[in-house]
C-alpha cells in the first residue's frame, strides 16, 4: 500500500518525532517482513528529519552487516567492538557522540559524518541490529532523539 507522510519541519524536533511514530506505526503495521519494514521505517526518518545517513546494520554471526539505508554507501561489516556501531553493540546501549573524530576507533565511512547517534535494537533481550543515524553537523543528537528513535525501534519489534 502507497504511502504519504506528512512531514513537519517547522516544529520541534520532539513535535516531528511525535507526529512521524503514528506515522511509522501505519507503514508497518500488517507487514510481517522484517527487512521491507526496516527500508520503509529508514526512508520515513530521512524524508522528516534529512539526516546525512540513517539505516541499519544487522546481527549476522559475529559481524554487524549492512541493512536497508539511505543516504551514501557505507560500510558493509563492522566487527563486534569497533567504531561507534560495533561498540553499542557490544555495550548494548544508545551511545551519542557529538564529534565522530574524538571517538576512539572511530570508522570513516563517509568523511561528511560529523556525529552520531547509535541504537541497539533488541530480540527476546538480545541485540539483533544496531539504528545508526549520522549527521554531517557536530553535536547534532540528544536525548530527544534516543528516547524517540528507541520507541522507533519499539514499534519495529511489535
């Protein structure tokens, strides 16, 4: 079924999250295929928020693999513990960093990055993927964003 978002952007950052989720709820709801619900939640967060890169990296064996995104090519494997990604899935927490380039074992997939924010998203309490959102700006993620993009994620796994 086409879809059409309503896009806010002369709001609030925490406005445009809370008019995107029900929004987001509506494109997957019904859907059972895991990857197409990831592409459509990837491009519903580019369209609102014009983010440099948004996407999804995968659990597979014991390397984070290249999900649905959008935005520049990226890398395609990231090991458990390296960059911003491989941490928070190690860690399994949200990490927000401000400036990409004082992250220790920062991974450059795109020099246009300049912060990110990473999510762990979570199976029966295991981490089964990380959101990755980077902007070419410093500074750029808060805590507004983790809470939204965490219930993001909630809404991703029913």
């Amino acid at each position: 079924m086409a879809e059409d978002l309503t896009i806010l952007r002369t709001v609030s950052k925490e406005e445009q999250y809370r008019s995107l989720l029900p929004q987001i709820e509506g494109l997957i709801s019904g859907e059972n295929d895991f990857i197409a619900n990831l592409a459509n939640v990837t491009a519903a967060l580019k369209e609102q928020f014009q983010w440099f890169w948004v996407g999804f990296y995968l659990v597979k064996e014991d390397e984070l693999v290249l999900g649905p995104f959008q935005g520049p090519v990226a890398c395609t494997r990231i090991k458990k513990g390296r960059g911003v990604c491989g941490t928070a899935w190690e860690k399994s927490e949200i990490l927000i960093v401000p400036d990409v380039e004082e992250f220790p074992g920062h991974i450059a997939c795109a020099a246009a990055s300049r912060s990110e924010i990473v999510l762990p998203m979570y199976h029966n309490s295991e981490v089964i993927g990380v959101l990755d959102v980077d902007s070419e700006y410093l500074n750029y993620f808060d805590e507004v964003d983790a809470k939204y993009l965490k219930q993001v994620l909630e809404l991703i796994n029913g």
